[in-house]
C-alpha cells in the first residue's frame, strides 16, 4: 500500500504537467478557428514589405533626431508629423507600385528609362547618404547601450553592432530574416504605450501646439526641420520598398 501510494505522489506532477500541455494545445486550437483570429492572421499575412519598411524609418538616427528635437524645443515641432507621414506614405507606396509592375528594383527602372548620368548621380547620392545614415544608426546605437552599459567603450560597441548587423543579414534566408522583421515592427506600440503611462503630459496643452503650428526661422530651427525631414524621407528607403515588393514576389 505504500508502494502504491509514493508511485501515485511521484506520478502526479508529471500527469498534471501532462494534462495542462493538453489542456493548453486544446484551448489554443480553439482560439485558432475563432472568427477574429482567423482575420487578423490573413491580415498580419497581407502586411508585407510596406511594414518593415516604414518601421526601418524609425531607425536610431531617426530616434536620435526626434529626441533631440523634443529636448531642444519641446512641442514646436509636433506639426511636422502631419506633412512627414503623408510624404513617407506617397513615396513608399510610388516605390512599391513600381517594383510590382515592373518587376524590377529602383535602381534597374531608373537605368531603363533614363539616360545613364542619371543613374550614375542616383547611385552616388544613395551610396553617400547611406553612409552617413549608417554611420549614424551605428553611433546612436553605440550611445544608447553605454547608458546601460557605461564601461564598454564607444568604438568597441561600433565593431560589434557592425559585426551582428552582417552576420544576421549574410546567416538568414531572406524569408526568415524578413519574418523577424515583421515582427519586430511592433516594438514601435511601446512609443504609443511609453506616451500614455506618462502622467505629466498636458494632453490640451500638446494638442494645443499641434494645432497652431510656431516657426521661428532662425538656423537652429531650420537645421532641425532638415534634420526631421532627412531621417523621416530618407533615400535608402525608396531603393528598399521597391526591390523589397520584388524579393517578396
């Protein structure tokens, strides 16, 4: 009898763990056929190249830019997202009309349909602003871990984000590489979430700013537009959406 009752003892987590995995399995294939599930997959499904290109926008250097634009001259600039949103959305959906009819990327379009200079200046603009874009996101993404990190010095961390950077890109199949994308695109609810469990916004006064718009042109000003402007609008992306729309093709 007591044989039979340590054996029981022994058994019973291991069948509760049993039935719980069960239990788990049963009610998430329940949910599976739940009608909203079922369209918010085929939706997640349709959101392709368009996502991850705009969330790419969001990248350090763009994350840098606006910090720097809120510390410096606090709500002034809130307008701007009004006139930057419409223009990323105009040029993202122009780049990636092009790519799926014609089946081409930017670059080989622009070489088709115009004489070679052209091309020639593109592809210099591109490969120069690209480099300071990267050079950027790198250093944003080097100053952003020393405030976790303070002891690991700044070039140090430049080499490593270098290194994974290329590691991921040249280890992934496109398809996986483009998934993880996907799905990293929504860590950008957190700047919705970070925004609303602030207590010290006066939400009248912000909409308030958002609605009487202030320019003083003076320089400070009017790098800074440049500077939202550049990193919102930025070349790479018109390259990306429309040889992304063809990949995905």
């Amino acid at each position: 009898m007591d044989n039979d009752f340590v054996k029981k003892t022994a058994e019973t987590p291991a069948k509760f763990l049993d039935d719980t995995i069960e239990e788990s399995k049963a009610v998430f294939e329940l949910v599976k056929k739940q009608k909203q599930v079922k369209q918010f997959k085929r939706f997640w499904h349709i959101l392709g190249p368009g996502l991850t290109t705009g969330a790419s926008d969001d990248d350090p250097a763009g994350i840098a830019t606006y910090s720097q634009a809120g510390a410096r001259f606090g709500y002034n600039f809130l307008y701007i997202g009004f006139i930057t949103f419409p223009l990323m959305s105009v040029v993202q959906e122009m780049c990636a009309r092009i790519g799926l009819v014609t089946k081409k990327g930017l670059a080989a379009n622009i070489k088709k349909y115009f004489p070679a200079p052209v091309l020639y200046i593109s592809t210099l603009l591109l490969f120069i602003a690209n480099i300071f874009n990267i050079g950027a996101n790198l250093g944003a993404m080097a100053s952003s871990t020393q405030l976790l990190l303070p002891n690991i010095n700044f070039p140090a961390l430049v080499v490593i984000f270098t290194i994974l950077t290329l590691i991921l890109q040249v280890s992934f199949r496109y398809e996986k590489y483009s998934q993880i994308l996907k799905w990293l695109s929504l860590v950008l609810l957190s700047y919705i979430v970070s925004a609303l469990l602030v207590d010290e916004i006066n939400w009248s006064f912000v909409f308030y700013k958002v609605t009487h718009p202030m320019l003083t042109i003076d320089k400070e000003q009017i790098l800074m537009l440049c500077a939202i402007f550049g990193t919102t609008v930025s070349p790479y992306l018109f390259f990306w959406q429309t040889s992304q729309e063809v990949e995905e093709k």
